[in-house]
C-alpha cells in the first residue's frame, strides 16, 4: 500500500494502519520504512477488538484485516485473512472506493 498510496489519494480515500505494537516501535518502522499513511499503534489490542481481528498463536499473533470504512463511519468492505498473505490486492480496494464515491455523488 506505501508505493500506491498516491492511487488511494487520487480516489480521495486515506490509509490508516492499525498494528499491535506500541508507540516507539510505531514510530521507528514508519521512519525507517518511509510510509505515508497513518499509522497507530494498537499495544493493548483495543482497536483489534472493536473490529474483530482474529489472534491465532500458531500462524504468528494477528490475522490481517483489511476494510474500507465510508465518511460515516461504516464499515462497507471487510476482508479477515486466513494468514499473514492474505490480503486483498489494491485494485480490490480501489474499486470498492470507487463504488462507493460514486454513490455518494
């Protein structure tokens, strides 16, 4: 998603990644990385939670979610992988953004 970034702007949509560890360790891999989009550091799982994000202890902790959430807050595509590859590819979301721009026009 860093390198497609300036694709989901162009559809005036935003990236935020949730990830399970904490501010300092947030901040580090995003400089290090040079990643665009927001990043928010979820330690105590509290975002995980609200979402359901599985946590399966023999595929590596965290399952990867992935949604695309509309202006008013829903969630109007949910993606909950199987393992730690399984994410949707960009196009995926790209169309759903665009769909959903669409509708609102």
């Amino acid at each position: 998603m860093r390198d497609s970034y300036p694709s989901f702007v162009e559809h005036n949509a935003e990236i935020i990644a949730v990830g399970p560890n904490d501010m300092q360790a947030f901040k580090n891999y995003w400089s290090e990385q040079n990643i665009p989009y927001i990043g928010l550091p979820d330690a105590d799982h509290t975002v995980s939670n609200l979402y359901r994000q599985e946590v399966i202890a023999f595929k590596l902790g965290r399952m990867p979610l992935n949604c695309v959430i509309d202006r008013e807050g829903r969630m109007r595509y949910t993606h909950f992988g199987s393992n730690m590859t399984d994410i949707p590819d960009n196009e995926t979301f790209i169309n759903v953004i665009d769909q959903l721009n669409k509708s609102s026009n």
